[in-house]
C-alpha cells in the first residue's frame, strides 16, 4: 500500500521523494528519526555508528543514518534530519570563499 503511495505522487511529490516522506513518516511512527548522509568517500561501520550515536543524543531518539557518497562534496559531510540541515563539507566552505572573495 506504502509503494502504491509512494507510485502515485504521495503528497504531489516525484517517487523518490514520496519514497523519503514515507519512511520519514514510518519511522516518526516508532519515535525514531532518519539521517540522510551525503560524504565523499564511503563511512566505516565504526564512523557510522558513532554518527548515529550522536544524532541519537542530540535528538533524545534513535536515528537511522543514510549514506550516500557523492564526490562532489570533495570531504566533510552533509547531514539532512528532518528540517535541520548540517552542511560540514568542503565543497560548501569553497563556494562560501568564493562568494566572500567575489561580494569584496
């Protein structure tokens, strides 16, 4: 039923993104929060389990982390929970340079 959701639009969205809302939605259901993850080069189990551990803290429920690895980002990491954005990455800093050099 979930899929069949997801297929037609849920919410006006495209698939993926009716896809993300649903879990989103499946796992607020469980007091639980999902972390999309974007890095450079893949995390470690370890890296990853001590990411989740601390967004667990911070978010006072368990967190799921979803990694994707875009090179792009060139290292750091780009953390999506919910609304709240955490953009630690090195593609970031350089373009916030590049803007600060090019507004002088």
């Amino acid at each position: 039923m979930l899929a069949k959701q997801a297929i037609r639009g849920f919410g006006g969205r495209s698939f993926a993104a009716a896809l993300t809302r649903l879990v989103e939605l499946c796992a607020e259901e469980r007091d639980r929060s999902v972390a999309y993850v974007t890095v450079a080069v893949p995390l470690t189990d370890a890296e990853e389990e001590r990411l989740g551990a601390a967004l667990a803290e911070r978010y006072g429920r368990q967190v799921a982390v979803k990694v994707t690895v875009d090179p792009a980002v060139l290292g750091g990491a780009r953390v999506r929970i919910g609304s709240d954005l955490y953009d630690g990455t090195v593609a970031r800093r350089l373009a916030e340079a590049r803007n600060a050099l090019v507004s002088r």
